[in-house]
C-alpha cells in the first residue's frame, strides 16, 4: 500500500459571517485564492494533481454546481486537473482527505489538492431550499434536529455543565488569542484583501461575560452563543500526495495519514460522533488514545467537546494547542482540512509522533484522521 | 441652481445629523461634517460616529436601508474644498455668533456660486447672524429652523430666504423634505418657540404656584386641550430639560421688558439643579419622571416633587395617576374645567388664556397670517388645534371675558374678531382666514397639493354612511374615505358597511368616472401616528366567534377575497394613498390596488399572527406572486416561501414606505410622496396618468413546495419554540400559516392560482378563530389593545 502524506496546508483567514471581512468575498473564489497560494508554496508542479476535492457543505449558490472544478478554473490549475465536490456536511474537507488517501493508496493517483470552503454569509445553513422529507420527518424528526439542540441533548446526557462548557469557552479564546498574538496563525493565512487575520476570537471574553449570556437554543438549557462556534466564513486546503511523490520533490512532508475512520451515531447527540470514529481510526492505526502528542478536535459546541474528550480519554493539554472553532470559527465545510492540516503542523511542531483530527457532523456522524510522524 | 441634489450638514450633534439623514431620506447626497477631533487619528470619527448612531436611534431618524448610503462624514479642516459642490449647505453648529459667523467666513470662500447657506439657529435672529459678513453671502444666506426630530415634525421655520435664489430651497423643503415651509419675521424664537417656550415657563410657573403635582398639570395641559399627551413635564422629559434655559436666556435677552414672557421667566433655580444633577429627562437619569427599579426587581414610575425640588431638594416618589374629574369631563365641555374656580381650574385657565393672549398679541409681529401661527403650533409643538383654532372653539368673547380675570389686557385681534370666527367657509366652500385690520383673506393651497378637508367643504360626498364616504375629486377621479372611529381613535377598521360603500363605489368608477383613489386622513393627529386601516374588524370577528357564527364569519372572508379581486380586476385604476398605519386587511386592500402613492411615513404589514389569525383576504397569495416574481431571490420553490413566512409570522411592519418597498408591501414602481399634504393629490395624478390603455394585473401562477415546504417552516418554527422565543400557540398559528403558504397538499410540479391560495388562506382562518387561544389572542387586543403572548 502506497503512504499519503500531509506537505502543505493553507486557509483563509476565518472571519464572521455576515460582518465580516470575507462577507462580501464569493466562496468558489475564496477557495481558489487559498488553493493556489497552496501550489505556490509547496511549488509543486500543478500538471501533477490529480483531482481537487473540494468540501462543501451546503455546495448550491457561489458554492454550488460542481465547486471543486470550478475552484480549479478560478484558480488557473492546468485543465487536466479535475474536480470532485465532496458532501459530508462538516466533514466534508476530512472527507476529502480520506478519498486522497484511499485513492493513493490504490494508485489512482499521487497529488491531490484537498479544499473546503463556507460562506455562512452568503449561503445560509439548510442552503436556500430546505424540503425535507414529510415522510422522515414523521419517523424521525430527528433526522432534521437542529445543532444547537444536539448540543443541549448532549450536555444533557453527559452532564456536561454551563460552567465546565464556558470555562473550556473561555480556554479556547485564551489560547486562539495567544496563538494570534505569538503570530503561530500566521503562517497557515492566506491574506485575502482585508481578510489579513482571524476574526471571530473574543480575546477580551471573561468568565462573567459568559455566565450572563442567555440559552442560545433551549430557554432551559446551557448552551450559549460563548460556547458555540460561531457563524463563519472561510476557506482551506491540504496537499495530500504520495510519500514517494513527497520525496522525490523533496516536498517538507508535514505527516503521514496512518489511518481514517467515520462512524454513525444517533442524529440527536451527533456531537459525540468523534467518539466512535475516532476509536475505530486509532484501533486501525494500532495505538491508544494514550499515544497521542496532539489532538485537533473540532469546537462545534464546548458541550460535545467535552463530552468527546471525556469519552475517548483525551488528555486535555493536547488538545486544540492553538485554540478552537469556539474562538476561531467554523466554517463547516472548510473546517476538516484545517483541522487535519493543522494537526499535521503542530505533530511537526512539536515533535510528536500521533496526531488524531476528527470532528462532529450533523445528522449523526463522526470522521477520524490519525496522523503519524515522518 | 434648478434644483437641491445634495446638500452638506456642518456639525453632527444629534440635530445636524438628524437633518443630514432626512435630507438623505429625501434622496440627496449629504456631506456630513465635524470638528476634527483632538488626539483622534481617524479625522472623521466625530461625523463618523454620529452616522453610526443614526442607524440606532429610536425613533428612526433613517427610512428604509438605502438612505445613510447617501450620507458621507467628514471634517471641516480636510473637507470643506468638496462644499463646492453643494446646493445646500445647513450650519448646525453650537449657538454661539463668533463661531458661526467665523464658519460662514470660511463657507463663503469655498461654496459654489448659486448655492444657498443657511443656519438651524433656534436662538439666534437673522439679522445678527449676518452683521459684519459681505453683501455676496447674505444674500443666498438664511435661516432654516427644524424641530426635533426632523424626520418626524413637519414644521420648517424659514427666516428671510425669501428671493428667487431660494426658490430651489423651498421647492426641496416641501416636496422633498416634506416640510410645511412657514416664513417666519426675524423675531426673538420665531414662531413656534416664541409661543411654546411661553406655554412650557407658564405651565411650569403655575404648577408651582398653585401646588400642583406633576401628573396633575400634565393630565390637564395634555390631552383635554389638544395638547400633547405627556403634559408640559413629560414633554421636557422627552426634549431633554437642558434644553430650554438656552432658549429662555435668548428670549430673555432679546424681547422687550414690555413683553409677557419675562413675566413667566421665572423658577428656573429647579431646573439648573436638575441639569447639574444629570437629570437632563429620558436622555439623562431622567427628569420630572423618572423610571427607578424597586426592590423586586421591576421597573416603577416615579415622580419629582416639585413643590421640594423647587427649594433645591430632588426627591421623587412613586407616581400616582391623577384622578380630576373635570378633566374627565373635559371632552365634552372644557370650559368647565377652564372655568372651575379650584386649583385644577384655575391652572387649566391660567395656562390656556396666558398662552391664548400671548399667541393672539403676537400677530403681526411674528406672522403675517393667524393659520402661519396655528400651523407652526400643530406642526412644530404637535398641537391639535394653534391657538386661533382653539379660541374659535372656546368663542373669542368667552376668551375676552375670562382674561380679565387673569389681569391681562385683550390684545387687539381678539377685540377686533368680537363675536365672529377666525376661520370661516366663503360661500364658494374655500376656507379664510381672519386677518388683522379686519375682513378675511382666503388660504391658499399651494399648486399639487389637495386636502380632503377642502374638498370636503366644497361638496356633499356621492356615497356615505357612518363609517365610509366616498367624494368627487374631480377629473374623473374619485375618492374612497373610511372614518371609521372606535373609542375616540380613528382605527377606520374594515367591516360590512365599510367594505359595502367600496363596493358601490367600484360600481360607481366602473360606469362614470375614470379612476379611484384609497385615502382619508386625519389632519388633527401627526401624520404618523394615523390610520390608513387597522384591518378588519376583529371585535366584530369575537363577537361571532363567541356565538359560534362561523357560516358568517366565513361569509364576511369570502365577501372581502371577492371584493378585493374586482377590486384589482376592475377596469379602471385604482391607487391606494396611505398614511400612518395599514395593517392587516388595511394592508390587504393596498396588496390588491393598481398602485400605491404612500405617504413617506407608511406603516404597512400584515399582523394578523398578533391576533391568532392569518391574512385572508388575498395577502399570502398577493405576497407569494410578488416574493416569486423577484428575479433577484434566489431559485426554487422556498426562497420566497420563506421568505413571506418570516414577514407574516413574525408580523413585520415596515417603518416607513421606502421600507414597505423593501418588504414588497409596496412595489418598486410604487410612489412615496414626502409632504403628506401632496398625498391626496399625488395620487389622484398617480391615478390620472394611468387611466390611457389602462388593464388590469394579470394574475400570476404560482408554484409551491406543498407538504415538505410545510415541514421547512415546522422546523424552523419548532426551534424558535424551544428558545422560548415562540409561544405554543404560536406554534400552532405558524403551522396554520405554513398550511397556506406551502399550497397544501400541492405538487411542486402543479400551478396554482391565486384565488386557490386564498381558498387555503380561508379554511386556516376558519381553523385558528375556533381556538380558544386566537379568541383570547383577539379579546386582549380589544380590551387592552396589547397582544397576548399565549
């Protein structure tokens, strides 16, 4: 089996929805500046990709028709290269990652550009034209719960307090500000206009703030605006190759992809959907949740980030190094490459040797990436 | 200069900037400047930021979200090169002379030739302003006195400004800033400041003098007398208390010792404490009133004791609501309280024939014309009735009788009129007034603009009952009118004979006239806070519910869907003018028109959820057609059911008609007129010009998602529930609208036609008024008139 492995990771700055300074950037465009800032920095011969996947995961609108080909012509890609747009909501971009891998691996091909892209802006969550199936909805409502009430759920059933969900707020926003502060975001930014630096982080939130915000979902619950992420805009790519491609073009191989994993759960706790695939992507990498130097695991809400961490036994001084999407955002499709991609980075900046990225999904999913150290 | 296209405010206090969005409503480019601010590295920030809060202030100094686009801030250091060229330029600086007279300096240097200059002085005269500064620049200079806040009060004092080269000026102050220009002498406060700061030191004064608590005098200089109904304190609340010192000083030192006012200018120790303390009324700590949280957490009204606070002891208690029984009876016989010897009395008469005689010797010094003098007291200090008005309604000889009593001399205008009137209908029904010297001259109407109240004098109307009348507008147009009054309020609700008086009246057009024009107004209440409709008659709907007439109660839906659709199918125009408010069925009869000319301050929306009901004559189908016929909404069957979904269920009222066009209560082809007086006439040219090859609106198909649509709105609805954002019945009253707007049990792939949506809009309506939960919903707005959150 031929070995994929992680050699660049870019993205856009994460910036607001709707007020931001990517709010008024079209996302096919968004993506295209990200993936080739990406091709100019690893200097890879762009005739080489084989195909950009591109995650998206309301792809209709700006992102809509086949965006990841669309991506490619946008982003003035030789026309051999092709295009596939990936769905798997949040884990679209991960997805991604995993379809590179597998395609590598079989060898039908050696360079792939994974991307993801969201503009909460300008496509709304549910995309223009939400019909949902009367007959499901009368089976299992569920199958169409919204996230926000996924997260109470979860709070609910892992006992996941307000205050243990807004002191791990309150962490995330500490460490993403000083990760901005030491410049440790910098690298993986690609400016785009005025969208030079992440702009959903609070820096200044403190606990108090935090305790006087009202239930984002439920008037009884604990989840609030402070400890979800927030509505955002942005864009993100990995180059996914072989290590023999890697190699010969002595491309700086940021990680090896060891293993991948999704898994399914009950729609209306999908945010212990990490806990599942992640057990299953270590279980095939063949190490422990013990094993791990660093841990990417996505913010969708504090409450099922806790609860994920709590389950798989994380240890949580690993765990989202430069901060999270509570204070960074998340833009659903493109949050998996930045997750994997960063991953990758912080394995190599530390010196670690595991690396686990993995992420909630709505509908009732997990996706799990292990990466090792090269 | 032909016209006024853009326009530079100098100082963006909340009185400059206020001016600059109104002249931005009125479709002109603003420059907008300030100071540059000390230490402040963006040189803009003072200009900057007073746009920024434009966008929160309540109420709305901007109408719809295109106008503070128009708006650009800068600062007088960098900026003042780009005055040339602007029309008009409008100094809202601080009321000091060196000041000004020092920027007219520099604005004469740099504006363009042609240009008009003028100041928002509420202080300073004309004639001051201009001492000292060169022939070339006084001549195009003027003052433009506005009131507060400028989007809302009509009244545009104008001193000097009165060649040819401000004929532009006057043109954009009418029909585009949609103010009653009044010329006004180049005395101390101009007119309505001149008579109001007299009524407010009297009413102070009095109160003082006679012992009265606050809730006492302001329930009788409030309402009984036409007056506003916070009273004379709430209203200093309201204005802000620091206010008026400054304009007291001026007067002060400038009317002669003889004048009546220093009389009156007096206890204003109280005040300067006040203001020292921060209690500047609702924009400071607050003022005579304060709102103060008690011990259980809830907010609670309190006094100030005046009678302590005018020895220097703020003190404020728990406010208690007067309970006179003269000014009960005050609407149906003022003059009882006017002529009551106890304290309430003698306040009433105190205040009222002070302010009478002040008023009535002030002709011809400030004003050439007693109606000049009424409509600046209407327009600028929302009076019912000016002065002359009210001395017509309480007699002229009355009023001389009784100001004896208060030691003043009657002032020769009111000798003059004796026994007669100071308005009067000529034989030819055109309305006159009374003019100093004796005799009376007509009022003139400038061109386009046409008041129903004239036609009204003129004529008989050709259809009428108690609730609906229908007049000849002449041309070949006429004009439907509701008056339909409930408790005092003009609501002009829709019922049987409202909707039976429309009916012959489209039969009428139909076989000889050309064109009909939807209008009423209600000239003694400010423009926006009246009435086009409130919809239809829901106390009439309870009633039918509670004895279960539901045959009925559909009978009168299906009658209003048949009578709107000939309304639209009619083969003649049909141009709704609204004003104010028109909710629900009021709405409705707008969606079915031809065309609307709406007055500027049109508040339009579909409300019905606040009841427990949907539209159900025609809105959801009419709101449908025009959402899907957007090319802009994006494609497939939800965008504009959602998009229809958000509006009505959540009972959006656009805050003006640029806004209803946002919303598509209005079309964009539809038109705004700004001046409410050239509403009525607007319309009725509206109306004319579309009469040649005139045919009705085709109706659209339209194409909806049915029952997964359905389960789109569920959802979203269901999530607002669990916020706590949704009531229950709520949920169940979106769910009927749901019904309705996804078409039912429709194929996506099958059209439908309007009437169908209304076959749905009748069995939700029919379904929700037999809950229990929509009856309540429609008791609490008739008892209480606040919507019940069940």
């Amino acid at each position: 089996m031929t070995n994929a492995v992680i050699a660049g990771y870019a993205r856009s700055a994460f910036t607001p929805a709707g007020k931001g300074a990517l709010a008024r950037v079209r996302p096919d465009e968004m993506a295209a500046d990200v993936v080739r800032a990406l091709v100019a920095r690893t200097k890879i011969n762009a005739g080489d990709i084989e195909d950009i996947l591109a995650g998206c995961a309301f792809p209709e609108g700006e992102q809509g028709l086949n965006v990841a080909r669309l991506i490619g012509l946008l982003a003035e890609l030789p026309l051999s290269v092709a295009g596939a747009t990936i769905n798997r909501f949040c884990g679209s971009s991960m997805m991604a990652v995993h379809i590179a891998a597998g395609a590598i691996a079989m060898g039908a091909g050696e360079v792939f550009v994974c991307a993801g892209v969201e503009s909460m802006s300008r496509i709304p969550m549910g995309g223009f034209n939400l019909l949902p199936s009367p007959k499901l909805y009368a089976a299992k409502p569920e199958a169409y719960i919204g996230m926000g009430e996924t997260a109470e759920n979860v709070a609910g059933r892992w006992q996941i307090s307000r205050e243990m969900q807004e002191a791990f707020a309150l962490e995330s926003q500490r460490k993403t500000a000083a990760a901005q502060q030491d410049g440790r975001l910098d690298e993986e930014i690609v400016p785009m206009g005025e969208a030079v630096r992440d702009g959903c982080l609070r820096p200044e939130t403190t606990a108090e703030a935090l305790a006087g915000l009202k239930p984002a979902f439920s008037k009884t619950g604990t989840v609030t605006a402070g400890t979800s992420s927030p509505l955002t805009d942005g864009a993100s790519a990995v180059l996914v190759c072989s290590e023999d491609y890697a190699r010969r073009h002595d491309l700086p191989m940021l990680a090896r992809i060891k293993s991948v994993a999704v898994a399914g759960c009950a729609p209306e706790i999908m945010g212990i959907g990490p806990v599942a695939a992640s057990r299953k992507a270590l279980a095939r990498a063949g190490i422990e949740a013990g094993a791990l130097d660093v841990v990417e695991l996505n913010e969708a809400f504090a409450s099922q980030a806790l609860a994920c961490i709590r389950e798989l036994g994380l240890d949580a001084a690993k765990v989202n190094l430069d901060g999270g999407a509570i204070a960074l955002g998340h833009p659903l499709g493109a949050t998996g490459a930045r997750i994997t991609g960063k991953a990758a980075a912080l394995l190599r900046r530390t010196g670690g040797r595991y690396a686990l990225a993995t992420q909630c999904i709505g509908g009732g999913q997990g996706i799990a990436t292990v990466l090792e150290a090269i | 200069m032909e016209e006024i296209r853009s326009v530079a405010v100098i100082g963006a206090g909340v009185m400059g900037a206020s001016i600059a969005a109104h002249a931005a409503n009125a479709g002109a480019s603003v420059l907008l400047l300030d100071i540059v601010k000390p230490g402040e590295t963006n040189r803009n920030a003072v200009a900057q930021g007073a746009i920024e809060r434009l966008k929160k202030m309540d109420p709305a100094p901007l109408m719809g979200k295109n106008a503070v686009r128009r708006i650009k801030a800068g600062n007088i250091e960098d900026d003042l090169g780009a005055l040339k060229d602007v029309d008009w330029i409008v100094e809202a600086v601080v009321e000091r002379l060196d000041v000004k007279q020092e920027l007219y300096k520099k604005l004469d240097a740099v504006r363009k030739p042609g240009s008009v200059v003028s100041s928002n002085t509420s202080t300073i005269p004309l004639k001051e302003l201009c001492s000292g500064l060169p022939g070339s620049f006084t001549r195009d200079f003027c003052i433009t006195h506005f009131f507060n806040p400028p989007r809302y009060m009509r009244l545009l004092e104008i001193v000097g400004g009165e060649g040819e080269q401000f004929a532009p000026l006057h043109k954009f102050a009418d029909e585009k800033l949609g103010k009653t220009v009044i010329q006004c002498n180049d005395t101390p406060g101009f007119i309505a400041n001149r008579i109001g700061t007299y009524w407010i030191q009297s009413a102070l004064v009095l109160a003082l003098e006679l012992g009265l608590e606050v809730e006492e005098a302001d329930a009788i200089m409030g309402k009984p007398m036409g007056f506003p109904s916070t009273g004379v304190f709430g209203l200093m609340d309201l204005v802000g208390i620091d206010l008026g010192p400054h304009v007291n000083a001026s007067l002060a030192r400038l009317l002669p010792q003889s004048d009546l006012f220093h009389a009156m200018n007096r206890d204003t120790a109280m005040i300067g404490t006040m203001i020292a303390q921060g209690y500047t009324g609702n924009k400071g700590k607050g003022g005579f009133y304060r709102s103060v949280r008690g011990a259980d957490g809830k907010r609670a009204k309190t006094a100030l004791n005046i009678q302590a606070a005018a020895k220097g002891d703020l003190e404020w208690r728990p406010s208690v609501r007067a309970e006179i029984a003269l000014v009960k009876d005050a609407r149906n016989d003022v003059k009882k309280l006017l002529a009551d010897s106890s304290k309430f009395g003698k306040y009433a008469w105190g205040v009222l024939g002070r302010v009478l005689a002040y008023a009535a010797s002030l002709v011809p010094e400030i004003a050439d014309g007693i109606a000049d003098i009424d409509a600046a007291m209407r327009l600028g200090y929302t009076w019912k009735f000016g002065p002359f008005e009210l001395i017509d309604q309480l007699g002229a000889e009355w009023v001389c009788a009784h100001l004896a009593q208060l030691g003043l001399t009657v002032p020769p205008i009111l000798q003059q009129i004796g026994a007669g009137k100071f308005y009067r209908t000529n034989a030819a029904g055109a309305l006159e007034q009374f003019a100093l010297g004796g005799g009376y001259k007509p009022i003139r109407r400038a061109p386009g603009i046409l008041l129903l109240d004239d036609i009204k004098r003129a004529q008989k109307p050709l259809l009428s009952n108690k609730v609906a009348s229908t007049w000849d507008l002449g041309d070949g147009v006429l004009c439907f009118e509701i008056h339909a009054e409930i408790r005092h309020a003009m609501l002009n609700m829709l019922d049987g004979d409202v909707l039976s008086i429309l009916e012959k009246t489209l039969s009428l057009v139909g076989k000889s006239y050309k064109a009909l024009v939807l209008y009423n107004d209600d000239l003694r209440e400010m423009p926006h806070k009246t009435n086009f409709s409130t919809g239809a008659n829901i106390g009439m709907a309870y009633m039918m519910a509670n004895i279960r007439l539901w045959g009925k109660i559909e009978g009168f839906i299906k009658d209003g869907q048949k009578l709107y659709t000939a309304m639209r199918n009619a083969p003649f125009p049909v141009v709704g003018a609204p004003a104010g408010r028109a909710l629900g069925g009021g709405c409705e009869m707008l969606l079915h028109c031809s065309a609307v000319q709406a007055y500027a301050e049109s508040y339009i929306g579909l409300v019905e959820v606040g009841v427990g009901l949907v539209p159900g004559w025609g809105g959801c189908a009419t709101m449908l057609s025009r959402w899907q016929e957007d090319p802009k909404m994006p494609k497939g069957p939800m965008p504009a059911v959602a998009k229809v979904f958000e509006i009505i269920s959540t009972a959006t009222v656009s805050r003006s008609a640029a806004e209803a066009i946002e919303l598509k209560f209005m079309r964009p082809s539809d038109g705004i007129t700004m001046n409410r007086d050239r509403l009525l006439g607007d319309a009725k040219a509206r109306a004319l010009a579309m009469v040649a090859g005139y045919a009705p609106p085709q109706a659209q198909a339209l194409h909806l998602p049915g029952p997964s649509g359905r389960v789109a709105m569920a959802l979203a609805v269901e999530g607002f529930h669990k916020r706590g954002i949704a009531t229950d019945h709520d949920v169940t009253v979106s769910g009927a609208l749901a019904d309705v707007l996804s078409g039912g049990k429709v194929e996506y792939a099958e059209e439908l036609s309007e009437t169908d949506v209304m076959t749905l809009e009748r069995q939700s309506f029919m379904a929700l008024i037999r809950t229990k939960e929509s009856q309540a919903r429609i008791k609490s707005i008739i008892d209480s008139g606040k919507p019940l959150r069940n």
